[in-house]
C-alpha cells in the first residue's frame, strides 16, 4: 500500500488519540484545577506540584521508551496498543481520586503512558505518510490536542460552578471512555495498512548513519542542540500559563461560562494553528518559522498583564493561533527532516525528555511566583520562557541558513573546477 498523503484514516484517528494525549489527559488538569481545590483541598502551589508529579512521570516514560524500542524493535504497534488502552483507563481511574496522595498517582501513571502514547502513535502514523506531506499530517495530528482543549473548556459550567462538585470526575471519566474508543480506532486503522518499503534517496540510511550515537546528534550545537533547548523552554513557559490561567481568572471573579469560553478559544484557535503550522512548516522548514510563532505567543502571554478580560481573552486566543501547537509539530518535522529514519523514534523520544523536564520545572517555578507575588504575576512570568525559546529556534534557523550557504558555495566551487 505504501505511503499515502497526509489526510488519511491513520492520521485522523491519531489526531483523535492526541484529543486524549494532550487536551484530556494533560491539560485539562489546568481547567480543572479549581474544582480539584473545593473537593480535594489544598493551595494552587500544592496542587501544581501535581502537575509536575504528571511530567515526571512523562519524563520517565520517554526515557524509558528509547531502550525498549531498542530491545524490541519489532514491537512498536503492540506496546503502542497496551500503552493507549491502558492510557484511557487511567483517566477514568483518576477520576474516583479522594485525596491528594491518591490523585498524584494517577497523574504520574497518566504521565507516563502519555509520554509513550505521544512517541509512537506519531511515529506509526508519520510511517505511514509521504515524506513530502509529513509537515502538514503533524499539523492534522497535533491540532487534536487543540481540540481536546476547546472541548474542555465547554465544560466549564459542569467542572468549575461550584454547585456541582463533583463535575470535573464525571468529564475526567468521560475522556477516558473517549480514550478507550479512539485507542481502538487507531489500532484498527493501523493495522489496515501494509507496511512501507523502506525509504530512499534522502532518507536512506547508509551504514556509517545507522552508527550514527543519537545523543551526539542532539546535543551537538551545529547539529540540533538550540533546536532541542527551544522545545526545553517551551515546554517550561506554555506548562505555566496552561497549568495557572483558569485560576487566575476565576480568583478574577469571572463567571465560569466566560473562563471556559477563553479556554475553548485556545482550542479553537489552535484548530486552525495545526493547519497554518504544518503548510508553514513544510514550506519554510527552518527555525525561523518556529521562532515567528514563539514570538508571537509570547506577546499574547502578556495579555494577562492588562487586567482586563478582553485583553486575557485576546492573548489566550493568539497563543491558541501561533504558538500552542506549533512548536511541537514543528519540533517534530524538522526532527523527522534532519534525522536519518532508523534513528527518528530514538530521538523523538529524546527530544520529548527534554520537552518534559521543561514541563517538570514549569509548575514548580510558576508556583512559586504565584505564591510569592500572586496568580497574575504568576501567568505572565511564562513570557519569560516563551521568549528564550523563541530565541534559540532563531539561533537554530541561523545555523541552518549557514550550514545552507556553506553547501552552496562547496557547490558551486566543485562546478568551477569541473
């Protein structure tokens, strides 16, 4: 059967998995937050420990799936059908949570499944797309965090009114029966296709490449180390205004229909953010594409600096538009562009460690700021991280842009001596 283009059944039940990966098994804990505070207990700081408990546990499961992928390499389509099943079944496990030790296991377990969850359903569904398309199938993957995002925060009336108490365990429940579904589907659709003939030309792996040490790849500063810090940073700043902004505006006093409403416009927004990204990406693949949007999301950040719900709602929609999907769809095709193929699960995971070590940190800096200068303070301080980011990707596309006149001038020297 081969590859196919990028809207396919494969992708669009992987984008529905990414519906549960991203918007319902991690950020929906953010929208849920003050309903988790009047039932459960506990400050915004202790519970954004929680947070970081979650992305512990994701960053264990990225580091964890390197090696298993190496010890079983034929066994990607099974583990990624354990980890999936079992990934919706935690969250309907986590919603009968009735105390904070409780709630903190399941977020590691849910942590840990979604690491591995996110690795492999985008590596058996970028498998199954041509090379050409990859960018804008990523973009079709990732915008289904977006809308797990913008369902969620239709729920806000059931999950943040506190007349109903217990409305944030019947979503959390809901989502994972979700999960269960789209773990099915995507199986099915995967298996309907045959496998791929191993790819050519420029994505041939010769033998010195399949030598090649992985970590050297990363880490290497003309190689992918700003690209690899940008996700770092990213993952530090995004995690903070996603775990704190429906706190911050609910201790505003704003009506929980009014915060869902910004929520969803994150989602929203970020629908058609997965479809710009991916066509931008496979246009202009280089960091300076991702830097645009990171600068532009960490602008929107500061509309919570205005006090007002107009400018929060503004921000909140602009990071849903340039800067919430596209960093990691964008991470994840430049990745697949400059990787050798054997090697690309290997480094998607690695590069999703560092993704989750920013996460980790994220809630801990942003809580401690929320509990020394307040929610606001606390919001805005992810501009903080944003910016960096958005500057180690243009640090990133300047290497790129040299190592591209570099070939250019070799080029056209050996054509004078020819």
């Amino acid at each position: 059967m081969g590859t196919k283009s990028a809207w396919n059944w494969i992708t669009l039940w992987a984008s529905l998995m990414f519906v549960v990966i991203l918007g319902f098994s991690r950020l929906s804990y953010g929208m849920f937050l003050p309903g988790i505070q009047r039932e459960i207990g506990g400050s915004y700081g202790q519970l954004g420990i929680l947070g970081t408990v979650n992305f512990v546990g994701y960053l264990i499961g990225t580091l964890c799936l390197s090696p298993i992928l190496s010890r079983f390499p034929d066994r990607k389509p099974i583990i990624n059908r354990i980890t999936c099943l079992l990934l919706g079944l935690t969250m309907i496990g986590s919603a009968s949570s009735q105390h904070f030790i409780q709630l903190g296991l399941w977020r590691f377990a849910i942590g840990l499944l979604s690491a591995i969850a996110t690795v492999l359903v985008l590596s058996i569904a970028m498998d199954a797309v041509r090379p050409a398309e990859r960018g804008a199938a990523s973009g079709l993957i990732w915008l289904g965090g977006s809308a797990g995002i913008l369902v969620t925060g239709l729920f806000a009336p059931f999950t943040i009114d506190p007349s109903r108490l217990e409305g944030w365990r019947y979503a959390w429940a809901g989502m994972g029966a979700f999960g269960v579904i789209a773990a099915v589907g995507f199986e099915y659709a995967a298996r309907r296709r045959e496998p791929a003939a191993e790819p050519s030309g420029a994505e041939a792996d010769s033998k010195d490449h399949e030598r090649m040490n992985v970590y050297r790849l990363l880490l290497h500063p003309k190689k992918l180390l700003f690209l690899i810090g940008s996700y770092f940073f990213f993952g530090w700043g995004y995690i903070i205004y996603f775990t704190y902004l429906i706190p911050y505006l609910v201790s505003k006093g704003i009506p929980s229909l009014d915060a869902g409403l910004v929520w969803s416009g994150i989602g929203a927004a970020g629908l058609f953010n997965g479809w710009i990204g991916g066509k931008a990406i496979d246009r202009w693949p280089s960091g300076y594409t991702l830097a645009a949007g990171l600068t532009l999301g960490t602008i929107g950040v500061f509309g919570v600096t205005t006090g007002s719900m107009i400018g929060t709602a503004a921000g909140a929609i602009t990071i849903g538009l340039v800067s919430f999907i596209t960093p990691p769809l964008m991470t994840t095709a430049l990745l697949r562009r400059h990787v050798p193929h054997h090697a690309n699960a290997a480094c998607l995971s690695l590069a999703t460690a560092c993704f989750a070590s920013g996460q980790i940190i994220g809630p801990i800096v942003g809580g401690a700021a929320v509990g020394r200068y307040g929610l606001q303070f606390g919001v805005a301080s992810s501009a903080i991280f944003m910016a960096i980011a958005a500057l180690l990707a243009g640090i990133y596309g300047h290497g790129q842009r040299r190592e591209h006149r570099q070939r250019f001038q070799q080029s056209q020297t050996s054509q004078t001596r020819q």
